[in-house]
C-alpha cells in the first residue's frame, strides 16, 4: 500500500468570525513543513485539493503554487495536484495543460494528475458555471489533456471549449504524461474512472464491504478499459483521517476532534443539488457516516469509527491492512482540520506512524 498526504489548506476563525492576521500563511507554512517531513520518513505522496471561495474549509485555490514549493523542497514523494477542477469556466484546459507540465518538470517527472468537476454550488454558482454540463466538460479535459501534452500540433472544437492549431508547452517530464486520476465522490464515478483508464482518487466515507464491491467493479472495468491516454493508472485509494499516539485515549481526543471539525465543516458547505435542480449531481454531500457502536456505560470513551486510521499503532495496523484486504492499494490522509492539532504534534504523529506502522506494509512491497 501507498500512503500520501491530503491537504485542504483550512483556516480557523476568531471567536468574531474573523480570519486572524497571519492565519493563511501559517497554514501554508505548516503544510509545507509537513510535506517535507513526510518526503523525508518516506510516505509516497502529498495531495492538494482545488477549492474556490469556501471560507474556512479551504484556502487552496492555486494548488499549483503550494506544490510547486513542495516539489522544491523535496526530492522523492509524489506531487498529486488533486483535484484541478475541470470546469472551462474555472480552469481553461490549456492553462491546466502547460501548468501542469511545468510542475512535472520542476518535480523531475513526480506529478500525478487529478480531475474533478467541483461539487459545491458555492464554486460553480461563482464562476457562472453551468453543473448540467459539468460532466461533459470534465470528459473533455481527460481526453484532451494527453493529447496536448504529447501532440505537437494540437487543435479542438467541443462542449465547452475550443482552440485553433497550436503547439501546447512545455511538454511534461514523465513519457508518455503523468498519471491521471478522478476523485470519487458519488458511487459510480469509480466506473467513469475504470472505463477511461483512470486512477480512482477516492475522498468519500465509506464501509469495508462497500469499498470492496466497488473497488472489484473497477478492477474488472478497467481490464476492458478504452483509455483516453497513453497511460492507464490502475490503482483505488480513499481518503482517511490520520493522527497516531502511543495513548489510545489521548489519539482518540485529538484525532477525533479533528476528524468532527473536518466533517461539520463538510457539511455546511452548499452542495450544487441543494440549490440547483439537476440531475447531474446525485449525492447532497461526499461524508457517508460509518457505524459507531455504543458504548453501554455512560462516560466511557466511544469507540472509533471503524476504518479510521486515529488510535495508536497497534489499532492503526489493524485498520490499514483491513483496507488492504478490500483492494485498496492506497490510503491519502487529512492530518489537520482548522488548525485543531497543533503542528509539533501533527509532526510526532507522522514520525511515530512512519516508525511504527508504515515499515509493516513496505515489507510487503
């Protein structure tokens, strides 16, 4: 299994409902600091998202900036710039194209690609986008992105976008193109991904046995796969939470009220089908609810949710290899939640993670 950093750059709030001065600085400081300490205990990736005008939840609306500082400060880990919201109105796709190439090169040839159509009505009401044919336009950027990055001489007239001939530069590092992949956040995006030759970027909850089902689907789709690239990316991760301490009460304190910040703030975000009707969005929102079972004395410490990567290394052995054994060949972890951890702690978590827990799946390899 890999395992990867998954950041949405968030920003808490004074009491007042003001951002402090500084606030959005530290942030990024503090997830940069955190990249290159896990570039150095060796985890495999480190993810961005792409969000736009979601006070609070995210701050990372150029992903390619906070990257590329990344790239340059590391020397081994994967660059996932996930997800570029493949919305022309957003992102034309040549921009995404040459963008993307030059932070292939500036990471000598480590960047992998993620694509998504936003999910919140918030960012597509912003830009003036249309979600009807987000989906149509997000099919058109996966097809056309390889192209432009290995065609000399590329032209396009379609949905959402069109380009006389041209030669798109720079052309990326990595032969044939980097890797591409799609979040999953509604079920039967994973099949979009499969039947494309896409890599299955997975950042919504869900049970063991469902991740299972699914994750078989895609195997058995992608094997029979038209890919839209040079490149067919064969690999489902999910998205997890992640704080490791050697006291089980004291992991469940700290990483639970970080994974609870995370999700509340999830749900206040306006999701494209509260506010649009269409049928182009079928999920109100992208946090499933495990199961929790009830403790049967009152004041005794809840149990974790079950798959949840919070506790401390013996518990979290547990959990990662059952996700290994559903097919999941990649876990990327939220590590902070509106500055809930505080930093020197989010770094003691990742150090005793890549010391205690982390050596049992490179065995494997």
């Amino acid at each position: 299994m890999r395992f990867g950093l998954f950041f949405e750059l968030s920003v808490p709030r004074l009491p007042d409902g003001r951002f402090a001065p500084g606030a959005e600085a530290k942030v990024y400081r503090e997830a940069i600091e955190t990249a290159v300490l896990a570039d150095q205990l060796g985890l495999d990736s480190v993810w961005a998202v792409e969000h736009h005008f979601l006070e609070g939840y995210s701050h990372c609306s150029a992903p390619e900036v906070f990257l590329t500082a990344v790239a340059a400060r590391t020397q081994h880990i994967r660059i996932g710039h996930g997800a570029v919201v493949c919305v022309p109105e957003i992102n034309h796709p040549v921009r995404v194209a040459e963008r993307c190439a030059a932070l292939d090169l500036i990471s000598g040839g480590r960047l992998d690609v993620g694509t998504a159509r936003s999910s919140t009505w918030t960012e597509l009401g912003g830009f003036g986008a249309d979600p009807d044919e987000t989906k149509k336009t997000w099919d058109e950027f996966v097809r056309v992105l390889p192209r432009m990055w290995t065609e000399d001489a590329f032209a396009y007239d379609g949905i959402g976008w069109s380009m006389p001939e041209r030669n798109v530069l720079p052309k990326p590092h990595q032969q044939p193109h980097p890797p591409i992949w799609v979040t999953v956040t509604t079920p039967g995006t994973e099949l979009d991904a499969a039947d494309r030759g896409l890599g299955c970027l997975g950042v919504a909850a869900v049970t063991f046995g469902e991740q299972e089902r699914r994750t078989a689907e895609y195997h058995r789709r992608i094997e029979l796969c038209d890919p839209v690239g040079g490149v067919v990316t064969r690999s489902v991760t999910t998205q997890n939470f992640l704080y490791c301490h050697e006291d089980l009460d004291q992991a469940a304190a700290v990483g639970g009220a970080m994974a609870a910040t995370f999700n509340l703030a999830n749900s206040h975000l306006l999701w494209t089908r509260e506010a649009y009707p269409t049928s182009a969005y079928q999920s109100l929102g992208n946090q499933a609810t495990r199961q929790v079972k009830e403790s049967g004395t009152p004041g005794e410490r809840k149990p974790l949710p079950e798959g949840i990567a919070i506790g401390d290394p013996v518990r979290l052995l547990e959990e990662l290899k059952r996700w290994r054994d559903v097919g999941i060949d990649g876990i990327n972890f939220i590590v902070n939640t509106m500055d809930v951890v505080p930093h020197e702690a989010v770094l003691d978590s990742l150090r005793l993670f890549a010391a205690e827990v982390l050596p049992a799946f490179r065995s494997e390899r």
